[in-house]
C-alpha cells in the first residue's frame, strides 16, 4: 500500500548485508581519492587517470565520433567534460551530472614571504566563503604549481605525507585575548591575520655579518632556490594553495561517516566519475560527467561555469558527426538535456537548529538531498526546478532503490546560497540541485555520511543511464 505520509528515514538499517559492504567499500576508495585529490588540479589529474583506465580518449583524438564512444577534453588542468555517445540521436539531448571541483582554501599572494619579528610567513588571500577563526590553529600542507618564466612547471605539495613539515596560522592565547574575545565573530580574525608560519631559522651567513636585515626570510628564500631553483619572482605566476595537511578518515564510533577537507564539493565528482565508470554499455542518451571549477567564487573565469566549455565541448563532438545543420544540433543536444545539479547541502546540525526548518531540512545518513531551489532572500538567483522534471528524478530514484530526501538550504531569510545549477539551466536544460548533506560545510573538516556518499553515486548512476 502506498505511504500516504512522508517521513525521512536513516538509511542503514534498510540495506542487506551485500550493500553494507559496497558503502563500506566506496568509502574506502572516496577516503583515498579525497587524500590524493586536495586541488582542482589535483582532482582532474585523477579523473583523467581514471578516465583513462576506462577506455576514454581525448575527444580531438577521434575523426569520427559513433555510439558507445568514450571521451573526455580538459580545461587547463582545471575543468573537465566526460562523455559516453549514446545510440540516440546526439540532438534529443544528454544526461548530464556536473560537479564542481574547487574547495574553500587560502592561497598565496603574489608576493608571499616576509620577515616580522624573527619570524618568517606567508601573506595568504582566502579562497570561497570561509569562517575565518576556523583556520588557525591547524596544520596545512601546500599544493600547487609555479610555472617559471621559460614555461616550465614546478609541482609542490608539502605537508601531507609522512615527514613533512607543516604549516599553520597562529592564533593568539586566551591569556591575552581579551579585546580578540569581545569582538563580534566575524570580525575577530581579519583576512590580513591569516598568515602562514614558516620558518625561524636565520642563515648562517647573515647572523655572522650580523648585518642582514631580514636573515629568517633570506634563509627560506635561500632554501626555495637551493631546493626548487625558485626565485621570488617566480611566485608571482603561482598558484599555491594552502590546504588542511591531516587525511580523511572515518568518524565516529559506528565509523558510519566520513570527515576531511573538501568534500563540498569532491564528493559529488568521486560519486559521478564512479556512476560514469559503471557504465559499460552503449547508453541511448549520451551521457555527459562535467567537472567545474571557480563555482566557489561565482563560478567566474575560463574554467568555470559561466565560460563555454561545456557548449564548445558540445559543438566540437557534433562536428565529428552527421549532421546538416551543426550549429542547430548542438543546441539542441544543450536544450533537450537533463542535469543534475550535483553539489552538496546542507545537513540538519541539532546544535544550530535554529537555522533549519526541521521539516524540510535534509538529515545526515538519510540519503541523497534533492534540493528544488537553492537562492537566499525569497529564491533569489535560484534556480528552481520544475516540478515535472523533480518527480521524473524522483521517480527514477524510487525504481532504482535509490534512498533519497527532499532538502532546503536553511530557513527563509536565514542566508543561503547558490550552486552551478542556473548555470546549466540557461542551455535551457531541465536541471535540479542532487547531492550528500554535510555537517560543518566550508570548515577544513566537513563530515559526510557513507550511506549518503552511496546513494548519492547510485542516483547519478539511475540518472546517467536513464534511457527514456
Ligand atoms: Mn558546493
Ligand atoms: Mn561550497
């Protein structure tokens, strides 16, 4: 008989043994993707290996593209289409999952290192929406590339593998925090005071000559040149990321979840390149893994959403067919397409419920988070999916097994916020917001649950594959 109430139910104790062991499984292998894949990147790096052991190529290495086809084209080590041509044709459109791939951080400045005090720091600018204070007192790593003059690249990641050194922004002690303690919380660290600890070791040959200025921020100037043949000019064309150095892990007694930095928004890109991968026969509709970046910071910029990347993928593939009019084809392949939305929200903390609306608040360990609109003040830049394409997802999900739970990101007028979804929406494609819920989004330690990481990779497989 039908349920005539709707009540959200943990997820757990609905699953047979056999598909406790797959959520224990995929957590196993999201943990070690998540250590690899600490920048955007880093993460396209692993989606192209993965690509690539799956039997995609580039797309410009394919003259003529036919179903069942697997390729994929990068943008700048930073963004990212996978595609697997359906036996349909190309114009009645896609299945499509997009995620984004950059995460909350602090990075380099131009002009980073300095010497205060006999101390030497990095200057740092945040990247995305972070609550300041959470970012001191932590140990960090550093990623990120330098691309010297003459066009060679230098890798760097310090601080997460065994031995490392790392590195961290102080904080000031309660003692003497008085006047820090009674300010407002948001105003308590300013972004100029999220300075990087690097070094307190004069050169030797400055303290001799005991005339050197600054002998700390000579000595790891010295130590840059001696190690990577940088100079600090070089750090002006840099991207030097500054990320929490400790691993994801399990969390909790039960280990039924999973805590680590970046999980807004890898874990929705692990969950769609995973489902993108099961897909091992000719598909009818294409189906289509786009990887973001920028979404953190408006989704500006050339590898983010609001640049072309996604159509120029579109119209390159349509000109390795049949078609009269390609122009025509490739919009309508973007106007008939479906998409999910896949980004996280957030979960019901009951320490902060007073900025949830308990009914329509996503719950952790509950399943995948179908979020009709995202937006803030009265659905402000949302996106808001039509109800005719949210019960097709819903409906998919409930024929698939898929556990899933309607979300809103917060109460009316509490804040709010926004995803690629209008993005994607404005190809004139039906698109709806689908991902985990997390606890303490943005902070460098987001926990999500397993079971949600699963359902959430199982519905953007039901959805990939969806022929009808
Ligand atoms: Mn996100
Ligand atoms: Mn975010």
């Amino acid at each position: 008989m039908q349920d005539i109430t709707f009540t959200v139910k943990n997820v757990w104790p609905k699953l047979d043994p056999g598909e406790q062991n797959l959520v224990g499984e995929l957590a196993e292998e999201y943990k070690a993707f998540l250590n690899r894949a600490r920048t955007e990147r880093e993460t396209i790096a692993e989606a192209v290996l993965l690509a690539q052991q799956n039997g995609f190529v580039t797309l410009r290495q394919v003259e003529r593209l036919r179903p069942g086809d697997k390729v994929y084209e990068i943008n700048r080590g930073k963004a990212m289409v996978l595609a697997i041509i359906g036996s349909d044709a190309l114009e009645s459109g896609g299945n499509i999952v997009a995620a984004h791939i950059d995460s909350p951080r602090l990075d380099l400045k131009p002009v980073p290192l300095y010497e205060e005090e006999g101390l030497a720091l990095f200057k740092t600018h945040y990247y995305g929406g972070i609550k300041k204070y959470q970012w001191l007192s932590v140990p960090l790593a550093i990623h990120g590339i330098v691309v010297k003059q003459d066009g060679t690249r230098l890798e760097l990641r310090i601080g997460d593998q065994p031995g490392d050194p790392v590195f961290t922004v102080s904080d000031l002690l309660p003692h003497l925090a008085k006047d820090q303690m009674d300010k407002k919380l948001a105003d308590a660290v300013p972004g100029e005071n999220l300075n990087i600890l690097v070094g307190n070791r004069p050169s030797a040959e400055a303290s001799q000559e005991n005339q050197e200025k600054e002998p700390v921020r000579k000595a790891i100037a010295q130590y840059l040149y001696q190690t990577y043949g940088l100079v600090e000019e070089d750090l002006v064309s840099a991207e030097i990321e500054l990320v929490p150095a400790y691993p994801a892990c399990d969390v909790g007694l039960d280990r039924s979840m999973v805590g680590g930095y970046g999980q807004d928004d890898r874990i929705c890109a692990f969950a769609a390149l995973k489902s993108l991968m099961d897909i091992t026969t000719v598909p009818r509709r294409t189906v289509i893994v786009l990887l973001a970046d920028k979404e953190e910071i408006g989704s500006e910029g050339n590898t983010g959403m609001k640049s072309r990347f996604l159509e120029n993928f579109v119209a390159e593939a349509v000109a390795r067919m049949d078609h009269r009019l390609p122009e025509l084809a490739a919009r309508r392949m973007l106007g008939n397409s479906r998409a999910l939305s896949a980004d996280v929200n957030a979960a019901f903390d009951p320490t902060y419920k007073d900025v949830m609306d308990k009914n329509n608040a996503a719950r952790l360990g509950c399943g995948v988070v179908l979020t009709k609109y995202t937006g803030s003040k009265g659905k402000l830049e949302a996106n808001d999916a039509h109800a005719e394409f949210v019960a097709f997802v819903r409906r998919l999900f409930n024929e698939a097994g898929v556990a899933w739970q309607p979300g809103e990101l917060g109460k009316v007028d509490q804040g709010g916020g926004g995803t690629v979804a209008h993005l994607l929406a404005s190809y004139g494609m039906d698109v709806l917001d689908c991902g985990p819920g997390l606890l303490s989004m943005h902070s460098p330690f987001e926990v999500a649950s397993k079971v949600d990481l699963y359902m959430a990779y199982k519905g953007y497989k039901a959805f990939l594959s969806a022929a009808g």
